[in-house]
C-alpha cells in the first residue's frame, strides 16, 4: 500500500512495449520527453514510443497546430493521447505526437535548463597544423519567456602558437505574446579574422513569427533593427552601424532510427547606414546519436560581407565534433 501511494505522487511513463517509467518528467523538445527515473536516472524517451503519461506539475505546452497550453497531464482513455488540465479547469485532449515543447513552470532554476556541449580536435603531422572547436546551446523556457545562450570558437594551432579564427557569443530572449507571434531582442559578440573582424558587437530587437510548426519539423521568421559596432583587425573602428535582418530558422528531428536532427539558421542583413551593403551568416548543424546522450555532429557555416576587407569578403568551413546534449 505504501508503494502504491508512493509510485501516485510520481510522474509515470507507460511504453507501448509495456514498461512504465516513474520519477519526474522535466520537459520535452524534438520529439523525447525526458524523465529522471527513481530507478534509471535521467531518460530521453522517444514520444513515438509512449503509450500514456502522467505529469503531477504544471507545464507549458506548445503544440504542432501552435496551441499554446499550460496545465498538468493526465492519461487519457485513448492510447497515445494525453488530458491537459487547464489552469482554468477545461480538459484537452491531444495526442502526445502533437506535442512540440513541454517545459516546467514551476522547477527550480537549473532543473529546467537544457541545451549541449560538442568539441572536436583535428591534427595533422604533415602540416603540423591543428584545428579546435568548442560549442555549447543553453535554453531555459517560463510561461512567456524562452532563453537561449550559444557560444562557439574556432581556433588554429601550429608552430607559431594558437589563433582565435572565429568566435560567436550571443544570448537571445523572446516574449510570446500569441501562439504564433514573439517580440525578440539578441545580444551577440564575433570575430572572424577571415573577414578581417578582430570584434564585433550586436544588438537587435524585433520580433518573429513561428511559420510552421509540425510534428517533426519548425520554421521561425523573425526581423527588426540591429545595430553594430566593428573593430577590424587593423585597428579600425566603424562607430554605430545600424542594419535591416530577416533571420529564418529551421529546425528537423527524425527520432526513429536513424535518429537524426538538423538545424540551421540562416540571416541576411542589409545596411542602413552603409548604404548598399549586405552581409549573410549561415550556420548549421547535423547530429546522429551515437549512443544515449552522445551525438555525431557536423557543424557547416558561412559568412559573407560585400564591403569586407580587400583579402576577403567570403568565409566558410565545417566542424566535426562530440556532442553531449542535457
């Protein structure tokens, strides 16, 4: 009895295979619910996968028909469904496919982050030349507001010593104010010596809108204003720049085997106070799970800037690396 009354305070998982999962479920993204097992410790469960769930906590839930929902799950009488419990007392009732993102409202700080870290390390004796990359994603989601810090170097060891090639550091917040619409702002710093940029500082503030959001893929469009002040690697300074961007992202997870997921996010912004210029940004990034929480993972960029210094105006390249996603 004890047991009994122990195993209904907790979050269960029931698989189609028959196994049933207990513990607390701390959100879900790209198709896996995750759940820190009493037993098992923190699991990724593909939602193809799940036959019911119960979740005894309030969670935001967005869904593939851009339904935003906050409420706590209850098991439905349909297998593969799931009953929302409203916080104004209404039940919903949707397949847990449907399911896009589901974050706690309610957990501590650090309970609700989730993100990945990958670095990969490339060297050759003939060339005596060693290249090194290190990325990190960090998201964190409340009832209006999502989170996301990313950071990432490129660098180059030889003989002379190491050089920072190219670096990104950007922390981007948007407030949902519909189920389709947002208002955004993004800080970021870069460098690319390529483009012959030793600093670059970057603010924007617009808004976006979630173009398609389906069961296994998304698209965001977002826009507004940026403004920018460069340094070059001659010393130069540019003063406030201010620029036009039309950011698209798009986002693709496929987690029956193989279980992949592709992202990228492609930006072109177009100069206001320099009139006629154009610069693009293009990043993306294909994973293969390796095993659990470990991840193949293929990083291609580009940059371009048509009033870029007189060595360059192109810059691109591909990363490979380890990927250990939380």
């Amino acid at each position: 009895m004890g047991n009994l009354a122990f195993a209904q305070v907790r979050d269960t998982i029931v698989l189609y295979k028959g196994q049933t999962l207990i513990g607390e479920i701390k959100g879900g993204q790209y198709g896996e619910i995750y759940i820190d097992d009493i037993d098992l410790k923190m699991i990724h469960v593909k939602q193809y996968k799940i036959k019911s769930l119960t979740a005894n906590r309030t969670f935001k839930i967005e869904t593939s028909d851009k339904r935003i929902l906050i409420g706590m799950m209850k098991p439905s009488t349909k297998d593969g469904c799931v009953n929302i419990l409203l916080d104004t007392g209404t039940i919903f009732d949707a397949e847990i496919m449907s399911l896009n993102t589901i974050f706690s409202v309610n957990q501590h700080f650090f309970s609700q982050l989730n993100g990945s870290v990958s670095t990969g390390f490339t060297y050759t004796k003939s060339s005596e030349i060693g290249q090194f990359n290190l990325s990190a994603n960090v998201f964190y989601m409340t009832s209006f507001w999502d989170y996301q810090l990313t950071a990432s170097t490129n660098g180059t060891l030889d003989s002379i010593g190491y050089s920072r090639d190219r670096e990104e550091l950007s922390f981007f917040t948007a407030y949902t104010f519909s189920p389709t619409w947002f208002a955004a702002i993004n800080l970021a710093y870069q460098r690319n010596l390529e483009l012959d940029i030793a600093r670059r500082y970057q603010q924007m503030i617009g808004g976006g809108n979630k173009l398609m959001v389906r069961q296994y893929s998304q698209l965001y469009a977002i826009t507004g204003l940026v403004f920018n002040q460069e340094k070059s690697t001659s010393g130069d300074q540019s003063g406030l720049l201010l620029e036009l961007p039309v950011l698209l992202k798009f986002n693709f997870f496929k987690y029956s085997q193989p279980n992949i997921q592709i992202s990228t996010q492609q930006t072109v912004f177009f100069g206001l106070t320099q009139k006629g210029r154009i610069r693009f940004s293009g990043n993306t990034s294909f994973s293969w799970q390796i095993i659990r929480d470990f991840y193949l993972t293929i990083n291609p960029y580009t940059n371009f800037d048509n009033q870029s210094s007189e060595t360059s105006d192109f810059d691109y390249g591909v990363s490979v690396s380890v990927s250990y996603k939380f």
